[in-house]
C-alpha cells in the first residue's frame, strides 16, 4: 500500500482517504490467486498525470488488479468504522414480597 500511496504523491497527487476491506475471496482467478486484499485509496492528481499512475501502480509485484475510475463532482465523505455502544445487561426484577418470604 506505501508503494501504490507513493507513486501517487510522486506524480503531485494527493491522499483523500484510505479504506482498507481486507482479505476477500476474487469471482476469478488473477495471476493464479483466488484471494487478494482489497484497498480502496480515494485520491487527488491532475488529470494528466493519470496514466503514470496508473503505469506505475500496475508495475507494483504486490497489485494484482488495480481500477482507476474518475469521480466528477464532490464525494460523499467516506464511512468510518464506528464503536459500537456499550450495552449494558438489564437489571434482575426486584424480588416480591412472596419471593422475599420464601
């Protein structure tokens, strides 16, 4: 990820957000692997620049498959993983007079 994240900076371009999605299972077989780790970097490059890029990402041993699609307008901003609450077990009911008694 450093190398593809530097190759994009090397070409003026700029980290928006980085979203790693983990090991997952390919619908097909790339370069003989069924499995890949999949990385969606969102980032910033003149648009000439693109093909350099693009270039030099596929260069990388490590990427399988890399997608470069371009986004027109303003982007939602990417989801974080949030925390889940805390809960809490409920409390036991307050004993009744029969079972206090017994």
């Amino acid at each position: 990820m450093e190398r593809m994240s530097q190759r994009i900076t090397d070409q003026g371009g700029t980290i928006e957000a980085v979203d790693q999605w983990g090991k997952r299972r390919m619908s097909f077989s790339t370069k003989k692997n069924r499995e890949g780790v999949f990385v969606h970097t969102r980032f910033s490059v003149d648009p000439a620049k693109v093909a350099e890029i693009r270039r030099g990402v596929n260069l990388i041993e490590e990427v399988l498959r890399a997608t470069l699609t371009n986004a027109v307008g303003k982007l939602p901003e990417p989801k974080t993983a949030e925390a889940p609450a805390a809960t809490t077990p409920p409390e036991p009911p307050a004993p009744t007079q029969s079972q206090a008694g017994a």
